[in-house]
C-alpha cells in the first residue's frame, strides 16, 4: 500500500524538507515582461503629456510613477529579482 499524504508530510518534516515551493506571479512573469509593464504606461502618459503641452504633468508623472514602482518593489522586497535561477 503507498504511503499516505500524512505519512509523506510527517517524513518531510522529519528530514527537514519543508513542503514544495512554487513559483509566485513575481517569477513567473520574466524579466522584459516587467519592464514593459514598466515601460509602456510611462511613455504612453509622457507621449500624451506632451501632445497637449503639459509640460509640467510630464515631469510630475514621471516621478510619481517611478517614486509608486520603487514602493512597490520595497515593500515586496524586490520580490521580481528575487529567486530567478534556470530550471535544470
């Protein structure tokens, strides 16, 4: 009879093994992904900052948008960077 899920919990925990780990959204998206969701919003906003000549929402924009990803990246640790070795 195979072992049960108990069982194979129990004799994880004994060995020290914790329970598998999976990928979070973070490390399933690859880095370019990242920075085009970076990227485009920024560009998109600056290109339309400038076509109607706001001059100043373009240079409050930008660095509200980058002060909003740097919090972001802080508060999740740099969680994007984080854990990003090849799979063998």
């Amino acid at each position: 009879m195979p072992p049960s899920k108990k069982d194979l919990k129990d004799s994880r925990i004994i060995s020290g093994e914790g329970p598998p780990k999976k990928k979070t959204l973070a490390q399933k998206i690859p880095l370019g992904g990242w920075l085009f969701i970076f990227v485009f919003p920024l560009v998109l906003s600056e290109f339309m900052f400038y076509v109607v000549g706001k001059w100043m929402s373009m240079i409050l924009f930008g660095i509200a948008w980058i002060g909003f990803w740097l919090a972001l990246m802080v508060r999740s640790d740099w969680a994007i960077f984080k854990n990003r070795h090849k799979e063998d």
